[in-house]
C-alpha cells in the first residue's frame, strides 16, 4: 500500500490531488435548528475534529432537556397545523427541491462529510451525497400515491412526530433515509445526528431554509449520547427511527416497550461474503475489497466474514492481498484516496482491541507495508487468515477495516458457517451458478443479500435485518410503512 504521495504500482507516481476545502464555509460554532431558526450557540457544547488530523472543525451546542421540549412542540405545531393538511403534492414538491439543492451545492457536502466523517472525498462525492440525493428525489414520487404503499389501507395517515437518530458512518446519507419518507408520509421530525459528525445536519437545515420548508417540519438537536436517550424518551414523539449499534438498540427497545410509540431498528452486523469455486475470482476479490474496505469498514453491512470453498481458498487470498496492496490510504480529501481516517478515537480503540484478540487466538494477521500519518485516528487494511468461528473477530462486529477468512467444502457448510452469527443483515454470494445462487440465498437468514456484487443501494430497494440486526425497513415502498398508520 501507498500513502497518496508515494509511489504506486508499477513504478508509477500519483501526485497529489487534494480537493479544496474552500467549497466550505463553516461557522466557529452552531447553535440548534428548531422552529425554521437557529438557536444561538451557547451552553453546553461538543467540538467536532477532523478525524484525519484531529484539528477542530466546529463547537456544536449540546441541547437541553428544555430545548428537546421546545423542538418537540415546534414539530407537533407543524404536524398539526401545517404539515399534516399540506396536500400531498405540494408535499412532493418540498422534497424535489430539497433533492435538487442537495445537487445544486452536492460539492460542499461533500468536502464538508470528507472533513467530518474522515472517508475518502471519492466516496461522499460519489456514493453518499448522489444518494442521499436520490432518497428525496424517490420519495418525492410517492408523496402523492400513499394509497398505493401499504397494501390493504387505502387511506394511510401519517403517526405525527418522528424522533430520528442516526450514526456517524453515513451522516448525511442516514438523513436522508430518515427523513425524506418520514416527511413524504406526512409526519414531522426532530432529528439527532451523531456528536462527531454533526456538521452536514446542520447543513442540511441550512437547505431546509433555502427550500422554505415550513418551520418546525424538520427540527435538528445535536448532542452526544444524554441526547439521544432523552429524544427517543420524550412523550411528545410518536415514531422512533434508530441506527447505530445493537447495544443502544436494546436500550431504545425497553424505553420504548409499554408505549403507544412505533419504532424501527436498524442495527450492527457481521456480514458473510460467500464465494464459491466456480465464481469469476478477480471479480468477487474487487468485491470483498469493496465489500469491507469501502468507508473503512464503517459499514453495518460490511462482508467482514469472507467465506471461500476450500479449494479456491488460497487463491483467493492471494489475489486479495496483491489488491489490498495497491489501496491507497491518505487525506481523505485526496482523490486518489482509496482508505481515509476511522472515526474517531474511541472507534480505533476498540479496532484495535479487536485486532490485537484475533492475533492473541492464533489469528494469521496480514496488512500492507504501509505508513501511517502522524497525526490523525488510522488503521491500514487488515486480513486474517487461520480464523475459525470460535475466534472473537469472526463473532464481535469490528466496524473496521478488519476481514476474517474462513474457508468451507460444501454449500451446506457455507450457508451454515453464514449463520452462525447473532446477527442477520447482510450477505453476499458469488457464483457463476444461478441455482447456485438461488439455493444459497434462500436458506440465508440475512434481510439483504447481494448476487455478484456487494454495497450497492438504491432507494426504491428495502433495507434491513433480522435478530441482533433490529427490525423494519428502509427504503423503497417498505420504507413508507414504519411511518403511516393503516
């Protein structure tokens, strides 16, 4: 592996090509977005670093429980007096707007989550932002044809007042899961983001103003952990959407047993990436790469589990290893870069707790000759090779840049090794089969399966899990459902 100024494979060089930050214009400090305003910044407050070289980017204001209160209050007015009774054409119309705006300054997002979040600028601007994008843009379309989106309700009512929160992994692109269908059904939301990644929330109530959303239709509460708990606490919501990790998702599930509220969770995973001897073998390699290495392994559906049939094993992970090392790890906002900046601290502790349990369990641990920036939260791409299932790293979501390798003879062993987890989000197959494929994806017990590729969404496609995974959907029709009463 190369760092974004070295050489690369070949012999070639890749001179830096940094995108400016001057498509930004950040503010010192931000106060909360209720009511169609900002709040004055003041009280308690979070710093948001850059992850990349962990100099401050902003002050955040940590909200109370009486501005909770008051965010809430403002959403409940605009469901009642304003949101609720807009047509649902006009409705549709909001959200084509927010979607083209998101377009119209999808640069400055870009740079701005690349800055926050600290994954490469190749990512945000071409995955997350085009998505998220695309999230209002779909949902836009079903404004006007709710009847159609729950089979047996010919007249679906919104729920009222939605309390989102999301993680940090895709700040803006999880908004946009939440809130578009949320606001397309009718309902109102008061919105939390994650305390390390506020910043493009915060925009992103910028682009509610330019939009003349009604006020109080979209309300955005930062803060850290306090303020999540008491959002999804509070008596005035009606709809929980939560994700993030399984912990806090049991959590969320016994605040709110016993209440009237709906809710939706969408929770860790441990993704199995299955591949079979007969399937296109640089193909499926492009996709562990992608499947696992994509935003750092930041992913709840990583393929973090590869499963390779015995007897393509060692091929396989030979071929993989000569792809990982030609990943280009660096400035997020170069465009060369292939892996950006973890998280946070926090999140690279618990990388490398992980990592440091597959060696300590006999673990074969493989990275890169690469060198790490000074500054900054890094871990280069990491392979394990000699894992079984008893090993710590093949059962615990790393939520990195880690692989564990496993191998197996047949397709029963395979899909039983699959599930062998507490989980059951994600999976992917690749064969050159198509009953192959079939057999293997129908005894899977994944919410997601992909055939011959890996990470690739679409809006008008449900996503979610099953067991430790949480439960309802997002996205497409289905995504419309955890936010309308029959």
């Amino acid at each position: 592996m190369s760092p974004t100024t070295g050489p690369a494979p070949g012999g070639l060089v890749y001179a830096p090509a940094p995108e400016s930050r001057a498509a930004v214009r950040l503010k010192s400090a931000y106060g909360l977005f209720v009511d169609g305003e900002f709040t004055e910044p003041g009280g308690q407050t979070l710093t948001t670093v850059n992850p990349a070289d962990e100099r401050p980017l902003a002050e955040v204001t940590s909200a109370t429980e009486a501005e909770l209160d008051r965010a809430v209050a403002a959403a409940r007015r605009a469901f009642e007096g304003v949101w609720s009774r807009t047509s649902p054409s006009e409705r549709g119309k909001y959200l084509y707007r927010i979607s083209r705006i998101i377009q119209d300054r999808a640069r400055e997002l870009a740079v701005l989550e690349s800055l926050d979040n600290g994954k490469p600028i190749k990512e945000t601007r071409d995955v997350d932002i085009p998505l998220a994008a695309a999230h209002f843009f779909y949902y836009a379309g079903w404004a006007d044809k709710l009847p159609f989106a729950v089979p047996g309700a010919p007249a679906p009512r919104p729920l009222g007042v939605a309390a989102q929160v999301i993680p940090w992994n895709f700040p803006l692109l999880m908004l946009a899961w939440k809130i578009a269908p949320a606001l397309a059904a009718g309902n109102t939301v008061v919105l939390k983001p994650a305390e390390t990644t506020p910043l493009t929330a915060l925009v992103f109530a910028e682009i509610c103003q330019e939009a003349e959303l009604p006020p109080g239709v979209v309300n955005i509460v930062t803060g850290a952990g306090d303020t999540g708990r008491a959002l999804v606490a509070h008596p005035g919501v009606d709809k929980v959407a939560f994700t993030g990790s399984t912990g806090v998702g049991r959590e969320i599930a016994r605040t709110v047993a016993g209440t009237a509220k709906r809710v939706t969770l969408e929770l860790g995973g441990k993704g199995a990436n299955i591949v079979y001897a007969d399937a296109a073998l640089d193909q499926a390699v492009e996709g562990i790469v992608t499947g696992i290495f994509f935003n750092q392994g930041h992913v709840c559906c990583a393929g973090s589990r590869l499963l390779v049939q015995e007897s393509v094993a060692e091929e396989v992970v030979e071929r993989l290893k000569e792809r990982v090392s030609r990943l280009r790890l660096g400035d997020p906002l170069d465009k060369n870069t292939d892996i950006g900046a973890i998280n946070s601290a926090a999140q690279l502790a618990r990388i490398q707790d992980l990592a440091r349990a597959g060696r300590d369990e006999g673990g074969e641990e493989w990275s890169p000759a690469c060198e790490l920036p000074a500054r900054g939260y890094w871990f280069a791409p990491t392979v394990f090779t000699g894992i079984t299932q008893a090993h710590r790293i093949a059962r615990e979501e790393i939520f990195g840049p880690v692989l564990s390798v496993l191998t197996f003879r047949t397709p029963e062993e395979a899909v039983e090794k699959a599930n062998n987890t507490p989980y059951g989000l994600s999976a992917g197959v690749w064969t050159e089969k198509g009953s192959r494929m079939l057999w293997t994806a129908n005894r899977l017990r994944a919410g997601v399966i992909w055939s011959n590729t890996f990470n690739k969404f679409d809006p008008a496609s449900p996503f979610g899990g099953y067991r430790e995974s949480g439960y309802g959907r997002e996205g497409g029709r289905h995504g419309l459902e955890a936010y309308l009463n029959g």
